[in-house]
C-alpha cells in the first residue's frame, strides 16, 4: 500500500494530468450593511482530471462559497479562475459541471424519470435521447426499476442518488457536491460512500466534494484541502494516496490513520475554537 511518502505510479501518472479547475491568488468579499464579510482570501488550487477533492474546515471556513465559484453561482471580487480552460461562466453555459446540493431538490410532483429528464429536457434532447440517458444513469446509481417512483416514495439516500443521477445526465466532466451525505445516518452514509466510489471509478469524472467529516474526506479523496476561516483560506493540502480500490476496512489501517491525524491537526492549526 503507498504511503504518505512514497506517492504510487498512478499519483505520478495523476500529476501530468489535464488541470480541470485552475484557480490562481482568488479571494471574495461579500458588500453587507454591517460592512465587508471577507469570504475567501488569496486561494491558489489545481484540481487535476480524474482527482477526487475534498473540501473541509469549520463551518464559515467558506467551503460551499469556493464549490459555488467554481459553479459560477458567485463572483470572486479577486484573482482568477477556469473550469475546463473556460470561464465559470462558460463551462456553466457549456454543462461542463453537473452540481448536487445538500438536499436532494428533487420536484414532488415529478417522478424520478422526469426529475432526471428536467437538464435534458431544457438541453432539448429527444425523447430517445433523454430515456437512454435516464436509464444508463439510473443503473450507475442502482436506482434501476424505480423510474416511476415519486420522491417521497423514496428514502433520503435514494433521493441523493436520483439527484447525483440527474447531475450526470448531461454528462458532465466535473461533478460538484456539496455535503451531499451531511443529512444522512452513518450506516447509510457509510453505504453511499462506497458507492460513490465505484460510481467515480466507473465514470472517471473529477469530483470536487465538501464535507464536515475527516473520515469521509480520507476515504474518498485523492486529495483533501483543508481550509480555515476569517476569511477563508487553504491551510493545507493533503494528497491521500490510499489504493483507489477501498473498502471500509480501510479505515483501520496505519496509513489511513496518519492521513486523518494530519486533516485533524491542520484543523485545529487553522482554526481558534477559543474565538
């Protein structure tokens, strides 16, 4: 197994990789009444194709304010930043992002299909088009036979999988998540994980992930950035370099362990809890 060390060949292979989202001395500060709320400050990243990045830090760190530049849904006052040799705005018009929220946002009143269909349908798809994409999305989530279904008839990590379906549907090179599993039990939480990972190895899309938990982070990552508030910032990133075939039993091992004391310690560096 590789250690922290001594990086394996396909972390070697992984940095000459394409860069996904380049993003260069960026910072964000929000105009209030009270005055200027200093969100990000002088972040430099370089998410590779095929990377799996996690973002973690305290709450008000400005973990979800960086995954929503990246998707364009705010505008950084400083520095600069492409998403597949784009503009934000651009790959956002070119669907180069497909972005699942903390809630599922999945309609009520639409079965799952047309819950999946609702990006192709706006995309103007045919209908053969849509239904083929529905289902070959619906089988990589494992949500095969439950087109007709409606939402509620599903449970909370069947909805977060329709909606991980529906980002995929238009085939997108990078997908945002933020804190998709934040809502979810730890058994159930601990099934998505793995499944996400089989659903990363199959589709090798670059995925960019915001988490609160440190295991969740080590488990899926290939790279965790662990960021500090006041106003955010990148205090550490840490390669994960951990065999991209995992199991939970990972978990246990000395070389998991270390990642995990290391994004403890760069938390509680980066972060005052006396404050």
């Amino acid at each position: 197994m590789a250690t922290l060390e001594q990086p394996s060949t396909a972390d070697a292979a992984q940095s000459d990789a394409q860069s996904v989202v380049d993003i260069r001395d960026l910072s964000l500060t929000f105009q209030t009444n009270d005055g200027p709320v200093h969100a990000l400050s002088h972040i430099d990243l370089d998410i590779k194709e095929g990377d799996f990045v996690s973002f973690i830090g305290p709450s008000g760190c400005g973990k979800t304010t960086l995954l929503r530049v990246i998707a364009d849904l705010e505008t950084p006052t400083g520095g600069s930043i492409t998403v597949n040799d784009m503009s934000p705005a651009q790959a956002r018009m070119a669907r180069s992002y497909g972005y699942v929220f903390q809630a599922a946002a999945l309609y009520p009143w639409r079965n799952i299909a047309k819950n999946i269909a609702l990006p192709l349908e706006i995309m103007g798809l045919s209908r053969k088009e849509q239904e083929e994409r529905i289902q070959r999305n619906l089988d990589l989530v494992n949500l095969g036979g439950f087109e007709k279904k409606f939402p509620w008839q599903l449970s909370g990590g069947m909805q977060q999988r329709a909606s991980i379906a529906r980002a995929l549907a238009v085939d997108p090179k990078l997908l945002l998540m933020d804190e998709p599993f934040g809502a979810l039990d730890e058994i159930v939480r601990d099934h998505l994980n793995e499944q996400l990972l089989r659903l990363w190895e199959r589709t090798n899309k670059t995925v960019v992930f915001v988490t609160h938990s440190i295991p969740e982070a080590v488990f899926l990552s290939t790279k965790i950035v662990v960021l500090c508030p006041r106003p955010g910032r990148i205090h550490d990133v840490i390669e994960c370099n951990l065999p991209r075939d995992r199991g939970l039993d990972i978990r246990e091992t000395p070389e998991f362990l270390e990642i995990a004391h290391r994004v403890r310690d760069g938390l509680r560096a980066g972060h005052s809890y006396d404050d």
